[in-house]
C-alpha cells in the first residue's frame, strides 16, 4: 500500500486505478507502465491521482449553509 502526503494509505483499487489511467494517458499497457517504472514512480503516479481525486471530491461537495 502507498501512503500518502496526508498520512493516510491509499486503497488497492486506487493504486490500480491510478496506475492503469497513467498507463492510457501514455498510449501503454498497464504491464509496460509497471514494467518500465520504478516502485518510486508508481508511488509518485498514486499520490498525483489521489491528490487529483480528493480536489476533485471537495469541488463536488455541496457548500453547507450556516
């Protein structure tokens, strides 16, 4: 498991996730990305889509009125 800037662990189907978007963003196969990256990398691809996902999940959210 990766653990992330925020100290909490990103999931297996994130990691995956993660991994398998990158893969597509270069025109790759998910083997040839795991294959030709370094276990840093790979961590590096998951904390970019983690962080990416969280931002995009506080836009989302309603505002809460008070």
């Amino acid at each position: 498991m990766t653990e992330l800037r925020n100290g909490t662990y990103a999931t297996p189907g994130e990691e995956l996730s993660a991994l398998a978007l990158e893969a597509q963003r270069r025109g790759i196969s998910y083997g040839r990305l795991v294959a030709g990256t370094t276990l840093r990398e790979q961590q590096e691809i998951i904390r970019d889509y983690c962080e990416e996902k969280a931002r995009n999940r506080r836009r989302k959210s309603p505002r809460r009125s008070g």
